[in-house]
C-alpha cells in the first residue's frame, strides 16, 4: 500500500460483485466520512456515489461468466476531503476474471457517464494499467465558526 505524503487515514476492501456485500462495504465509506467530521448529508452523498460505482463495476462483474475477480475500494482520508477509489481487484488466474478477458475501451468513458451525476464534487474514471478506476473525491465543508463581538 502507497501512502500519499499528505494521507491521514486510508482503509482498504475486497468483495465479490454481490449487491449485499457492496452495502456491507460503505462501512468503510461512512467510518472514514464520519472520522472526518463530515456532516450526516456528506457523507450520505458519498456512500451514495460509492455504492454507484460499485454497482457498475459488479454490472461490469456480472456480465462476465465465473468471475473470480473482486471489487476493490480504497477510503481515503486527506486534508479538507475524501477520495474513494473503486477499482477490479484481480481474481485467480485462468478463473475467468476480467484481466483475462480485454474490457472494451470505451469502459472508463461509459463509468464516468454513468456517474456524472453522483454526488460528489470531483470524480476522475481513468484506465490504470488496462483496467478501470474510479475515484470519487468529496471536500469536507467544515462548519464556519461564529464568533460574537
């Protein structure tokens, strides 16, 4: 695991294309929204974008007969925002996991589509050694100070 300079908390899973273990999965999402201090509708929104990407990679997932592949989401805390990465983690090899298939090209464009809406402020879909990788980055809005004069 890299450790950007500038990282405060990072914590990493590892889950099959199973709706029930993608829900499981934003317990990640909210414990580093919560450590944060992220307000309750911020890091709602962000467990709502994860979960989206999630659900497009299992889509993604699904579509490919005895996949072995995993689905991998790194929570990563930095100052003033979140970043979630949410990528395939590879699958025994020869067992029919998607690094043994080519993905369409246009994967990445069509994830960004799809998450164009989400609510996050800035989201990156990139190809990353042939593979797809979201990340979701949310800003931490902390709560202006009221000072009485």
């Amino acid at each position: 695991m890299s450790v950007h300079p500038e990282e405060i908390a990072r914590i990493e899973g590892k889950f099959h294309a199973d709706p029930r273990l993608i829900a499981g999965a934003m317990a990640i999402v909210t414990h580093v929204a919560r450590r944060a201090g992220f307000a309750e509708t911020a890091a709602a929104e962000l467990r709502i974008a994860a979960t989206e990407a999630c659900n497009a990679f299992a889509e993604v997932l699904g579509a490919r007969a005895n996949s072995s592949s995993e689905i991998q989401l790194a929570a990563s805390e930095f100052p003033g925002h979140i970043e979630v990465a949410v990528n395939f983690a590879p699958g025994e090899p020869g067992a029919g996991n998607p690094h043994d298939v080519p993905l369409k090209p246009d994967l990445a464009a069509r994830l960004r589509e799809e998450l164009a809406n989400a609510p996050v402020d800035a989201m990156n879909a990139a190809i990353e050694n042939g593979y797809p990788k979201i990340t979701l980055i949310k800003n931490c809005r902390a709560a202006k100070r009221r000072f009485d004069l």
